[in-house]
C-alpha cells in the first residue's frame, strides 16, 4: 500500500489493533500495564491535573510483542520508560527470551522532577534520576530485560556493534522532525533483521514532524502498514491527529535497501541536523539578552 498522499490512508481504533494482532487477549483489562502508566506516563498539566499520557501506547506495543515475539528489541526514545517496560512486560509473560535495549540523550543518572501515583495513591513529583526511580518503584524482573544506553538515536548502529544478533522489532519515538525520523530509521535498518517491524510515534500532520513524510514517501512502498488512531481525548496532551504507524506488522521477509550510516546521504543528514540545533541554540540565546 502506497501513501504518496497524505491524506490517503484508514486509520484504525487501537483496540482494534490489539484485537487483529493478540486476538487472545481481546477485550482484556488492563490493570497491570495501567499500574506501569501510573509510575512512568504520569503528566501535569499547566493548571495542576494529573492525566496518564497515551495510554493505550503500553496495551498497543505490548501485544505486539506478544504475537511477533521479538528476541531484540530497540527503543529510540525512551522517555520515562513506559513503553519499555510495557514490551519487557510482554517479554515475561509471553515466555520471550529477549532483551530490549532503549536509547535516549538524557543520562539515566540525570535528576528531574518526575510526577507519578505513589504507594498510597497519591499524585506526586518527585526529584530523582531515571536509574534511581526504575530500581526503586518497578519490578526487578522486568528491569532485567531492558539496558538504557545513553547517546544519540541517530548512532544506535554503533551503541549495538556487540550485539551478534539483528533486531527484530524497533520502535522510533525521538526526534519527530523528518531529519531526525529519517537518521533514526536508516540507523536502525542497518542493524535489524530482514523481518523486523518498525513502530513509529506520533505519525502526524503537526508543524515540524516528518514521520508521515517518511512514511508515505520512502517506507510505505516496501511494507505493509497499519495507521493506528490512540483515541485520545481533551485532557491528554495530544488531543487531535495523534496516531502511531507500524510497518511490516506480519513480521514478514522485506527485501528492501536503504541508506546506510557510512552513505553520504546519512552525512548530509546529519550535517542539516547539527546546523539547526545551532540555530535553535542561537535564537535561545538572542532571546534571552
């Protein structure tokens, strides 16, 4: 299926996802993945509500673990983690012999205020680092089966050279800016089997994200894809045109090349990257004089 125009494509409801893809637990609750949202997907809003951001994010990638059944897994972007450890959740009770590796530029020793529903049940914000917080509030088992490297998604090629195996399942939620998307997709290609499903984020029509460029314009002519609406509502972050995409989602043999790490095109791309990120820097800077 091919998405030359933007506006061409069938988005379906997330629990309809889940239905297709895991129809064994089809119509399930949620309650220990709602438990994971409360500590890792807890937001504050400007006027002081609490809201779980995008939760059916964690039902959505977790049954997709459970039927591809994935032994590598990477994440680009990890954020506070309830993505990784709703997949390292999967892994467990699935039976999955896997490990997940997730990348992000933010140090997991690096301290920031981090609102989540403690013990009691209470909304609260607490300053401490991501290592600290995963080691102390989620369980151990599950900690197990994910390893945080710190650095630029664009190099996760690099952060993975030791790993033997190729990774089969990737899900990209990091820069949303074409540049960004594209260094992410080209970097985690190099290294995926030729079977491997690719997760996206935020696949929308928002000033300044390229996923849906990618998508439509590189990826949807060499795999299948699934649009997915995360039916959120007004009090979430993302209220309108707020979807995810996977493609590949049959796990299906893709002979396909794309620009490698070591191409001038990836170079050009990580060039353009780097000058904006200084422009950006520089208009902060102007801005505060």
């Amino acid at each position: 299926m091919s998405l030359n125009d933007a506006n061409n494509f069938g988005a379906i409801k997330v629990q309809e996802f889940i239905s297709e893809v895991f129809p064994e637990h089809s119509g399930r609750g949620w309650s220990d993945l709602t438990e994971i949202a409360k500590l890792t997907a807890l937001r504050q809003e400007k006027n002081g509500q609490f809201y779980i951001s995008n939760f059916w994010r964690g039902p959505m990638l977790y049954s997709l673990v459970r039927a591809i059944k994935p032994r590598r897994i990477r994440e680009l972007g990890t954020g506070r983690g309830y993505g990784a450890f709703c997949m390292a959740k999967a892994m467990e009770d699935g039976g999955i012999d896997g490990k997940l590796f997730t990348v992000d530029r933010t140090p997991s020793n690096k301290a920031y205020d981090w609102a989540y529903v403690d013990a009691s049940g209470e909304n609260t914000i607490e300053n401490i680092s991501l290592d600290q917080f995963w080691k102390r509030h989620l369980p151990e088992s599950l900690n197990a089966r994910i390893e945080f490297k710190q650095g630029d998604t664009a190099a996760s090629h690099e952060l993975l050279s030791n790993e033997k195996e190729a990774v089969d399942l990737v899900f990209i939620d990091s820069d949303h800016t074409y540049n960004g998307v594209t260094l992410d997709f080209f970097s985690t290609h190099s290294i995926a089997a030729s079977n491997a499903v690719f997760v996206f984020d935020d696949y929308s029509a928002a000033r300044g994200y390229g996923i849906r460029k990618l998508i439509n314009e590189e990826l949807s002519d060499f795999y299948s894809l699934k649009v997915i609406d995360m039916e959120l509502t007004e009090a979430h972050d993302i209220a309108v045109d707020h979807m995810m995409a996977v493609c590949n989602v049959e796990a299906a043999e893709v002979n396909a090349e794309f620009t490698s790490p070591s191409d001038l095109r990836f170079k050009y791309l990580l060039a353009r990257r780097w000058l904006r990120s200084q422009a950006i820097s520089l208009v902060r800077l102007l801005r505060r004089r």
